[in-house]
C-alpha cells in the first residue's frame, strides 16, 4: 500500500535525524549547491531509504541532506524523479508524502526551465506565480488516503500567497532581479517544438519544465504551503537561437544557484 511505503522511507529517516524538519526544499538540475549553506548536516543517500525511489540524472545528486539554514531545520533533496524517466506521478511524490510524515510544514520546489515569456532571459529566476499542467501527469489518481489529503484538494492558491510575499520583500532586499510567472509542464525528455512552444505561449505560460507540478499538488495535497521558484536556463524552442542541451542547462543552473541560495537562505529566515 502506497501509505505503508511512505511511512517505512519516514520511519528510517527518522530514527538518523535528532531534530525533524520544517521545510524541504526539492533541488532541480544544477541547483544542489544549496547544501552548501547548510549546517550541521546529516546525508541520508536515497538508495539507504526503504522504499525511495532512485534518481536516473546527471546533475540530480540524490542524496537527502538535512541541516540548518539559520535557524530552520531544513531537509533538502538533492535530485528529484521525473515522468520522463519513466516513474509514476505517485512514485515522483513518495518523497513530498515522506516529508509530510516527518512534520514538514512547508515545501519549497525549484526547477531548471526554458523561457517562453521573451521578456526573459537564460539566468533569471521566475518566481511560480500559478502552473498550466498540459500532460495530466497527477499523483491524486486513484484511491485516496485520507491520512495523506482530502480527495478533492482546492488549487486556487497552489502557491502561497505568503510565502511569495515573503519571497518578494526578500528578492527586493538583496536586489535580486526576479520574475514572476506560469510554470507549464510538459513531459520531456526530449525538448518541445517550436510550434508546441507557440501554442504554450499562446494559452498562458511564461516558462515550461519537465517537473515540479506534480510536487505542488502534492504538497498541496498534504497541506503543506509550497513555493517554487524556476531557474530560467534557457529560452524555449524557437525562441533560442540556438540548440538545447542539457550540459548548458546545468551551467547556467549552477551559475545563477549563487543568486538563488543567498535568496532561499534570507528567505527561510523570515518563514
Ligand atoms: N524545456 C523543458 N524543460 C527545460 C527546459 C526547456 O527548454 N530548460 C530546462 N528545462
């Protein structure tokens, strides 16, 4: 039973950690320096977790690194599971519902994504004002666990207001030149077209990725207040006017994961 995974992967982590965390954060490609700022840290591998599933990418470590970010205990993942590489919505949020069981109150989520909006550009960083899921990738499918969530989860805030208001004082007081916008998740691994881009454009999104919505609802789900924050990488098909790869993805990711760590540090000290 899905529950009963979820608590074994809980109830190993548990038993290493002395204090539990409030906040987890989710590291997209090239953003795992985050654990860097961290103190006092504790690396649970994935593969020691009972139950967690294994992350495929170059550039996900996959490593769970709990310690403190000022006075926060926070748990961080470094490397996170993706449709593409052939998991279940359910198996990509094991790891949110885990968090839930450990007492995780609040579930910050960041991506690597190509702009769609052109008034972007490769290194800004988009704060996920809302998300359009085009592939209907949902972990919520199938029999509810009422210990988990409620079957019918509103989504009318999927990010929280106040955590983005925090977020945006915070950006502004250390003169971070962030954007704002839609998430659109497409399934990947392979990069959109140029006319799927046009057509995401079209219907409303700002940036597009291979993960984090099904994180949101999940966390959402689990009643916790989530925040998400895209690292631009590059501009989408057709509006780069060069090729994909996911080499510069990393690059750029890791070049702006100093602008980003500065702002989650001063950040998780004001939640
Ligand atoms: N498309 C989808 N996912 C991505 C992109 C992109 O252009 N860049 C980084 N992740």
């Amino acid at each position: 039973m899905y529950y009963d995974k979820i608590k074994k992967s809980a109830d190993y982590i548990r038993e290493k950690l002395s204090e539990m965390p409030e906040t987890a954060i989710i590291l997209g490609s090239g953003l795992g320096g985050i654990v860097d700022i961290m103190e006092n840290k504790t690396v649970i591998p994935y593969s020691e977790i009972p139950e967690f599933p294994q992350s495929t990418v170059a550039g996900h470590a996959g490593n769970l690194v709990v310690g403190k970010i000022g006075s926060q205990v926070v748990a961080a993942m470094q490397g996170r599971f993706h449709y593409y590489e052939g998991f279940s919505a359910k198996e990509i949020c094991h790891p949110v519902y885990v968090m839930k069981l450990l007492g995780v109150k609040n579930l910050v989520v960041t991506n690597a994504a190509g702009g769609v909006n052109r008034d972007f550009k490769p290194g800004d960083l988009m704060i996920i004002d809302n998300y359009i899921n085009f592939i209907k990738v949902n972990p919520l499918i199938g029999e509810n666990d009422e210990r988990l969530g409620p079957r019918f989860p509103d989504m009318s805030e999927p990010y929280a207001p106040e955590i983005l208001e925090k977020a945006i004082k915070s950006a502004e007081k250390l003169g971070i030149d962030y954007k704002r916008g839609v998430y659109a998740l497409f399934n990947g691994p392979c990069y959109e077209s140029a006319a799927e881009i046009r057509a995401f454009a079209a219907l409303g999104a700002d940036a597009v990725g291979m993960s984090t919505i099904p994180e949101t609802i999940a966390g959402n789900h689990a009643g916790m207040r989530v925040f998400a924050i895209s690292c631009i990488t590059n501009m989408a098909t057709g509006i780069a006017t060069v090729k994909h790869s996911h080499e510069e993805v990393v690059r750029v990711a890791n070049e702006a994961s100093e602008n980003l760590c500065a702002w989650m540090k001063d950040l998780l000290a004001s939640m």
